[in-house]
C-alpha cells in the first residue's frame, strides 16, 4: 500500500512546490495575475530625472501621449509612450503645490493638489499666458488626496481620499465629484469603499488600501484603481464597487503613483524614484 501511495505523495508535493513558487499563480488567496494583463511582466521604460517625483498620469488619444505631474514641481509635462519628456505648458502652475494627478477635458487641464484642491488651467486664446483657477475643496480639514480621474457619464472629476479626516477609525475610502458644468463640489460621497470589500476579494486579511491613481479602463468601462501602500491594484464598477484585487510585485511597482490606458487597452503604471529612476511600465492587454 506504501508503494501504491509514494507516487501520489510526490506528486501532491510537487504541486504544492509549483505554486509556491510561480509568481502569477494564485495560492492561498493571494492574487497577483489577471486574466486581462501579465501584471507580474510588464515592459519597463526609465524616466528622465525632472519626473523623479511623478505622481500622476494621463493618456490624450489623438495625440498619442501623456500628461504627467510631479510632487515637486509646478509644471505640466508632456511624455510620449517612449518615455520622451517635454514641458506642455511654457508657462509653470504659479502658486507652489504638492501636485498629484493631472486630467484634461475639452481645452483645460485640471491638477489636483494633496489638499483636495483642484487647480483648472486653460489656455488664452492668441497667446501664451494660462488662465489659472484654484477651486477648494468641500472643507479644511486634514486630508490627503493623491487621485483624480475624469467621470463622463457624472459629468465631472472624482477624487478618491488616501487619508481623510472623517475617514478615520471608519476602515472606508471614500470619492468625492467635482461636477465641471457648475464649477462646484457634490457635497456628499460619489461613493465609498469599505476596507471590508477589498480584504474579502484578496481574502489574505493583510489589506493596506489607500488610493494613489485611478483611471476608467476605455474598453471594460470599469475603474482601476492603484494603492502604492499595500502594492494593490483594485478594480472596481463605476460606483466603487469591488470585483477584482491583486497583489502587486513590489520589485516593479515600488511606488506606483500614475496609471492611464490607450485605446486600445494597454495599461501604462509609473512609478516615483524609490529604488534609483522614475519608470513608465506597460502592461499589454490581452
């Protein structure tokens, strides 16, 4: 009877030897691979030093480029899918700010600040100055923002809390809109995510969630949302609600603060200057 149950036993061994060890299994509830993108494999593109600090990303379709904003600095910046860096605007954003994502609808680019400010500058017609508009946010409190994305069908911009004040002891992230016809904010949550949603879906009870970028993917109509505390990448419906969650190999992403699709799917991460250079990393879509 040994003799019978030694190869099942080697075997059984084997297996679990495999998926220890194969980075895009998932094992245990650990999930580091979609059925959509070789997350574990993506195409790595090093970034010029003015980018050291990058915290945000946006993809223009006709043009075939990015929008990219730094922490650091008060410019907007131009960055092909090459990795090719230019300045957009001559002029720079005026007041000093800890900028963190950058949109662009219609004639105007909008950047968000930490505090929930967003900063709309369009360009004057005939010349090369910029009209600058601040709008504040809903409140003065201690917040912390790091993503902004552009919702067509609400008719604004959503910004996701990486840390607010009422958030506190309530294990939630909570989005608010800015809605771009009346210049104003909606004053209760777009929606939330509770802390909860997102352990159950991942199913490791390790979760560290706090939005750093976010971006509605143009073929699933569904919202990515990346989490550089935690190396989490969240997909959502467009009201926040959880579907998909997976890990993300740190030695990639160490600190993923941009992310932006083409037209056709392919899914473009940047990542700040933690482990030596800013990178742009692609990630095909299948």
């Amino acid at each position: 009877m040994y003799v019978l149950f030694k190869p099942f036993v080697r075997s059984l061994c084997l297996l679990l030897t495999l998926a220890l060890l194969t980075p895009s299994c998932e094992f245990l509830g650990i999930r580091s691979q979609s059925k959509n993108y070789m997350l574990p494999r993506p195409q790595k593109i090093f970034l010029d030093k003015r980018l050291s600090e990058i915290s945000g990303l946006f993809y223009l379709p006709r043009e075939n480029y990015f929008l990219a904003i730094a922490d650091d600095k008060k410019k907007v910046y131009r960055l092909s899918t090459a990795g090719a860096v230019s300045d957009y605007f001559p002029q720079d954003l005026g007041a000093s700010g800890d900028y963190e994502d950058v949109v662009k609808v219609e004639n105007t680019v909008y950047v968000l600040r930490s505090d929930g400010h967003i900063v709309a500058a369009t360009p004057q017609t005939g010349t090369d100055s910029l009209q600058v508009t601040d709008y504040p946010f809903l409140n003065n409190d201690t917040n912390d923002f790091e993503s902004m994305y552009y919702d067509a069908s609400a008719g604004g911009l959503v910004i996701l809390c990486k840390s607010c004040a009422h958030e506190k002891g309530k294990k939630l992230r909570s989005a608010y809109l800015f809605n771009l016809s009346t210049r104003q904010w909606q004053p209760q949550p777009f929606y939330v995510i509770p802390s909860k949603a997102v352990n159950d879906v991942l199913k490791d009870g390790r979760v560290e969630f706090k939005p750093s970028a976010a971006a509605i993917h143009p073929i699933e109509k569904r919202l990515y949302i990346l989490s550089s505390a935690g190396h989490l990448l969240v997909v959502t419906d467009m009201k926040g609600k959880v579907q998909e969650v997976f890990r993300l190999n740190p030695g990639f992403y160490p600190q993923a603060e941009g992310i932006a699709f083409a037209s056709n799917g392919d899914m473009y991460v940047t990542n700040e200057a933690k482990l030596g250079k800013p990178t742009l990393l692609r990630i095909p879509y299948k």
